[in-house]
C-alpha cells in the first residue's frame, strides 16, 4: 500500500474515530464496555496469519472493535490513575510527530524539535526558579527518577561511571512511605537495592516528615552507609500531599544529598499564582521531574527531568558513539544533544507541551491548574456534606481526593476492625460494579494508617475538564450502587 | 476548546499534512530544508507567552512551518540512521494509540491492548525458536539492552534486588566493537561500570570473534571478575553485520553467562526464510531485542525484549504497589502485566506492530525483508562496477552498504595516510553539501580498522521501500557531487 492507498486509511480512519466518539465521549456514553479477558480473547480475532486482512472492510472492522472494547480514557467519569484525557492541541502534536517519525538526537534530523525542546526545558527551569540548568524529555515521570539516581551518584562519584559500584560503601537514598514505587525500581535496577530505600514515615496528611529523615540519615551514617539521594513528593499517588521542599533541602544540604522533587503529578502547580507555594522551594532542588501527560493535557508520553547543574546530563551519560554524534560537522554540534538521553531513539514529547503552551499560553495553564484545585476543593466539600461519606483526609489543597463510602446499615454502628473489613469490601465492590455497568471508573486504594481499609480515590487531571457536574456524578452514582448493598 | 473544535483542529492538520506532503513525499522534494540552527531560531516563532496564539490562521502557520522544516525521514533518500518512513498501517495505529491515550498497566485500562501485547510477543517467541518465554515493549532498544543486563544480573544473584551490588565481586559484560553503545549507556546507569564492559575485537566482516571471547572471560576470571553477560549483535549499526549466535551461546554456557541478542536492528530477518539464518541460533540465546521501527516500519516507538524465563521480569521488576496493582479485583490480576515493567506509564507500541501484521500478513514481512537485503545487494554490485567507489566490505549478506567515494584526481594515487585522510575529509564534504542542497541525507561512520577514514553508511529499512532507483540515486548523486571537487 502506498501514498495513495494509506491516505485514504487515514481518512477512513478518522471517521471512524468521529462515529465511535473516541475523541469526545458524551457524557451519556460508557467509560468502558466490561468484558472479561477470557471473553474478549474469544470475541475479538487477535491471531496473526500468514495471509493479511486488509480489505477496507476487514480494517475497519479491527479499528472499530479496537476502539469499541478500549477504556475511554478521556472520558470525564475516568478516575482510575493520574492520567485522563487530553487537550486536542497536544493529540494534534502527537498525530504530527507520528507523521514525520523522527529522533531528537541530532539536530539534523530533528531541527525544528531540537530547538523546540530547549526552548520548553528553559521555560520550566524559570517556572521553578531555576537559572540556568539543563533538562530532558523521558518516556515516563519513572524515567525521570532514574535519571534523577543516576546523575546525583555521578555528582558524588564520578569515577562510578567507568569503574562501577561495587568496591564501595553502600549508597542510600530516602524518600517518603507514599511516594511513587519507582524509587524501588531504580534502586533495583541501578545496582543500589532495594533495602537502601530508607521509607520516611509520613504526617496525618501523608507528607514527609522532616525530622525523621534528619534521624534516619543519621542512623544510615552510624552504619556505614553513604547518604546520597531524597526524592521528595509534589503530590503523591494517593492523596495528593506536597513535601516540605524548604525543610527538606537544609538536611540535603548539611549531609551532601541530592534532592529529587517528584512532581510527576503535581507539579504543575507552578503555572498557578494561587498554589505554587505548595512547591514553595523548588528552586532548591537539584532536580525536578514533572508529567505534562497528567494535570497538563499533553497525550502519553509526556514527562521531563529538570536539574540544575548545566553541562551534567551530557557529562554522566554521554558516550560519544562517533556514528552517531559525529563532532566536525555542517553545523554547530551543540545541538546535537541525544548524548544526553540513556535512549538512541527517542519520540519528540516536547512539542506536545510546546504546542499546548504556545496556543494556549501559560494564562490558560493557570487556569486550568487553578481547575483542578477547585474541583476537588468542591469534591472535597460536597463528600463532608453528604450522609454515608467520610473524607480520609480533611482541609488539605490536594489535586487528589480520598473518601469512604458507608453503607446505611453501618451509619453509627461501632467502628472496629470488623467495621473497616466490611468498608473495605464495599468499596471495591461499589468500584466494580460502577465499572461493569461502564458509568464510572473510580480507583481506590488504602494505607496503613487509614484503617488498612480501601477507599476511593479521585486523582483529578486537567483533561476532560473536571467540573461540579462531574464531581456530583461521582458521589451520586457511588450512593446509587451503595444504596442497594 | 471542547470536542467540536477540536475535531475541526484535527480535521485541518489531516488537510496540512496532506498539502505539505509529509504523508508520501515525492522523489523530486527535498528531504530536508536545511537551515542553520542559529536562523531557524531567528526564523521560527518558537517563543511561549503569557497569552495563547490560537487563532485558526495562527496554528496552521505554526503547524506548517514544523512541518517545513522538519527533516522529512520517510523520505526515499533519507539514509543517515536505522529509522526512516512507515507502513500506513502502523501510522494507523500510533493515531489510535495517541487518540485512545492509554496505558497497558492493568487490563481494565487496555483491555485489547494487554492481550493484543501478549499475541504479539507469543508470535515473536515461537519464530525465534523460543516455546514458552516472556517479553516487554520498551521505549527503544537501548531500553531493552537495559532490560536484557538487570535480568542476567537479578538470575544470577536475585538478592542483589534487594541489597544491591556494593559487596560484590565486578561483574563484567562483553561484547563486540562493533556493538551499540547502549551496553556503555547500560554499564553506567546500573551500576557496572564502563571499564566492566569488555570489547572483545571483530573481524574484517564486523563479526564478533568468538575465540577472542573465550579469552577475555577467562581472564576476567583470573582477575577476581564475575563473567555475567555477553552481547551478541544481529545487525551491527554500522556495517550490518551478524555475530555467531551458536559460538556465542557454547561460550555463554560453559562460563554461566546470559546471552542475549541484539537484533534491534537485523532481527527482521526472521521472518524470511532466506535470510533467518542470519540468527540461526537465536533459540539459544536468554533474550533478543527486536525494533519493528526500523525494518518492520513501525513508527516510532516499537521496540520488544524478548526472553526464554518466563515470570522472570516480573520476579525481577516487581514492587507490588497496592495502589496500581490490586491483588483482588473482578477479573483474573495475571492480565494486569505493568509491573513487569520498569515504567509506570508506558505506551501502547506492541499495537503498531500487531496492525501491520495482522493487516499485511506475515507473508508480506518476509517479502519486506528480502527487498531489503535484495536492495542492498543491489547497491553493493553497484558500487563494485562503478569507478571511483569502493565498498568497505565486500560479499556480505547485510543490509546496510558502507563505501567509500574516490574523486577522479585520487583514483590509482598512492594509497598512503594522507590519500586516506582526503577520503575522509571528501566523505563529509558531499554528505553536507547533499544536506544542504536537500537532494539526499546519507550518514557517514568511521572505523578504526578501515583506515580510519569516513565512509558513507546506507542501512537499509523497510520504508519507505527501497528500489533499484533509490540505490541508483544514491551512488549517482555522490557521484554528481563528488565530480565537481
């Protein structure tokens, strides 16, 4: 199939994207049809033959079932991660680095990107009040952590990069009871273990506590481990809470570590005036990541590292392979600058956010950071109004809200560990059914200290626009299936 | 801007990439409309504001000129790395993909999706020989090398996940010369080191030298060292060329190493009975990377680890985060595969390559697969009787055809340093002023044992489809170029 041929699949292409609603699902239309794995395995031809199926019949019917038995991510009643829908400036971006296919290594075949990509890094490094750093655009806010380890033992060890780690003290690094798990995959991948993971206990509002971090590096030091690395948490997974990026910074400073701060989800916040303080600080860090794909309406992937130290990136991951990063050239090779990257090839996220925020501007990304905040802060406000809800945590500026539901035959009976076993049931039970009627897709989750009970959690993101419609939506329909039980 | 503009936005771009040519480039447009760097920032409005520019006629001349400036890399005559253009299936796909914005982390997220992943990677395994393995897609295959490394590591010392490596004997990893330099990239990040990573030296095809193996794990050995992981290349970056994957793999068993295969660039060939022998051995190997992005045309990113453990990655990778993956819920978790995974959100590659072959067939792939070797079969009898080239290496089934230009006044010259250092210069010289002129982009590479003198690099990939036209093209415009020094 050539030219010709593939145009024309792309048109029928987009419409059947138009006539299956993928792009703007109603209201009215359901998050997901629910089908069992053994059912859809038997319901949909997932073989691949000798022979293709490429009659436009047969390909339309493919996209069609594809798109038909998919979760409508965008959909405004999809709750279950950090990520949703999407501003349709970033899927334009998106359809365009699909159609030109390119790498951001060098500058040759990526010219407009390359520049592009500098010009957004310098962007945010302002927004959070640093001077003069360096960044990169990774496949995940995961990435990012990994880079974030990775360039903070390089700074303490550069000799680590040619001899390894093995003859040395071990490394430690800490970061909070909820922050995000890929702390743990990095540990394990980059040598360092799992167990040099020291897990900081967390307040009532699951924020890092300063002072037991000061004491747990100390006990590290007591026993001969090498402090190293924070990450710290702009809005965890769970329930949305910022670390303290200010208290943080002065152990980091007195004991020599780095200081990572997480702000995959939340960091967006710096586009607002009213709730940057919640990343009050972030000048201090020596790195930041931040996930445009979540609060920011860039499609997946969209996630950056950001450092203060200019020069650092190349310098720990640079191998210089001539095939490549060739150093006479046409051209100034400062703009080549894939050497940075762990990856050869790599997709042009940036553009996303570039686009969003150059149609946009960052007056708009104010506002639809300052979205979020109300939305939950209605959520929030709605759940300690309504009979049978009860918040997990109460008065805090989060993106992220958690709350039971409890069933009238509980209402005021005794709240012992019998009581929290039946909340716990409930809960995922109110979430699977609102799933399998495809009305609701609401995650949950549980902690520790919360009674150990599930409860659900509205991670709230900047696309679909979250709206006091749709925060009714959720408690209506979780008192609609409890009501039964 | 809601759902209906959006859908005008998406239906205007389709209209610009139609215009501007991106989706079928002609012979006759350039590939490139070069410009320097430092004009391009003069150029193009890459500034973000305060306010949006989004009026209709505002995005449409940004989308244009992103478009007109961007190298067009499913060009016919883009030659310069190991990607180019794509099936129109696969393109199909990514829009599907972007469109859908979704993560294949648990099933109820991706629910074709998970499975489509596991259909594909089953079909993969059972044509390299592999009954019952397990595998991944990953942003790249410098990711899959990374995959590859930290499993060898986690079987042969699983404690090291959770203690680390500090207390170890060095572990060391081999490969060719002529491997990519993702295994440095991979050295650095998990903590090996790059003086861990021993070359080990090829010969005048660019295979690896299996007896130089032998000899180099012996003593590493003798030096207190930990043999962990050997290297194999199926396609080496520069001049294409296949390792002994069964001398390898007597090696590999005798001294306990993991061996796996780097086919990211060659593992096309197994789809075609002609050319699989390439890999003949690939049963043997503890893992294989493959990137459908570059032979396969797939757009980016597609890029699959393949390994014989099943459950491995998993053990390996897993954390076990309640708040992704629920160990009870209202379907069977063993669908929910992302904690096999290093990332959190991840795309949905595995899709673009499930597309294509379902809708052309594994038939048509071995076809793609033997016009590409056929092609460079081509060029390289073209190069052979045409005067004043010179291939670098000769009678070799590869798919990717080095050789060098000689001008009129050098050819039957002395054949010293500095006739060699001329080539070189003279290699630069007509790729950049090809560049410029945008008639055609073809890389150049050097190698030590090859005078050290630049060569030009055609690796070829599925598509755009290459032709006895595109190969003509290719020697007569060095040609057209290189008359006029």
């Amino acid at each position: 199939m050539e030219g010709d041929h593939g145009i024309k699949l792309l048109e029928k292409l987009f419409q059947i994207l138009k006539d299956e609603g993928v792009l703007q699902p109603k209201f009215s239309d359901p998050v997901i049809h629910f089908k069992d794995p053994e059912k859809l395995l038997d319901d949909f031809e997932f073989t691949i033959d000798n022979q293709g199926h490429a009659t436009p019949a047969a390909i339309e019917q493919i996209c069609r079932d594809v798109m038909k038995y998919s979760t409508k991510t965008n959909h405004v009643n999809f709750h279950t991660f950090l990520y949703g829908g999407y501003d349709f400036y970033g899927l334009c971006a998106s359809w365009i680095i699909d159609a030109l296919n390119t790498v951001p290594m060098t500058y040759d075949v990526a010219p407009v990107f390359s520049l592009m990509e500098d010009v957004v890094i310098k962007k945010l490094l302002n927004l959070y009040g640093i001077n003069d750093g360096d960044g990169i655009f990774t496949p995940g806010g995961s990435s990012a952590t990994l880079y974030a380890m990775t360039l903070a033992r390089f700074k303490k060890y550069p000799e680590s990069k040619k001899t390894g780690i093995f003859n040395q003290k071990p490394l430690v690094c800490f970061t909070s009871k909820e922050a995000h798990f890929c702390i743990d995959k990095g540990a394990n991948w980059l040598g360092i273990g799992e167990e040099n993971v020291i897990v900081i206990e967390t307040n009532e509002k699951g924020e890092m506590i300063v002072k037991d971090l000061e004491e747990e590096v100390i006990k590290s030091i007591s026993e001969g481990k090498v402090p190293f690395f924070v990450q710290a948490t702009c809005g965890t997974t769970v329930l949305g809470a910022y670390d303290d990026l200010r208290g943080l910074a002065m152990i980091c400073q007195k004991y020599g570590m780095w200081l990572h701060a997480d702000g995959c989800y939340g960091g967006q916040v710096i586009f607002s005036k009213k709730y940057k303080y919640l990343m009050d600080g972030s000048e201090l860090a020596d790195s930041i990541s931040y996930c445009p794909q979540k609060m920011g309406g860039a499609p997946l992937q969209c996630a950056v590292f950001l450092t203060k130290y200019k020069g650092l990136l190349l310098e720990c991951n640079k191998t210089g392979a001539g095939y490549v990063f060739a150093t006479e050239k046409y051209y100034s090779t400062c703009y080549d600058t894939g050497d940075k990257s762990v990856q050869c090839g790599k997709k042009v996220d940036a553009f996303k956010l570039w686009l969003i925020l150059k149609a946009r501007g960052l007056d708009a990304f104010e506002e639809i950071t300052d979205n979020i905040f109300e939305s939950a802060k209605y959520l929030s406000n709605l759940i300690k109004s309504r009979d049978g809800f009860r918040l997990v945590v109460d008065n805090q500026a989060s993106p992220s809200i958690c709350f039971w539901y409890i069933p009238k035959n509980l209402r005021g009976t005794t709240e012992n560990p019998e009581f929290w076993s039946k909340i716990d049931k409930i809960t995922t039970i109110i979430s699977s059914t609102l799933v399998k009627s495809g009305r609701q897709m609401i995650g949950y989750s549980k902690l520790p200290k919360k009674h150990s009970a599930n409860f659900f959690r509205v991670a709230l993101v900047g696309y679909p626009r979250p709206s006091k419609e749709s925060m009714d939506s959720i408690v209506n329909e979780i008192e609609s299936v409890g009501d039964k039980l």
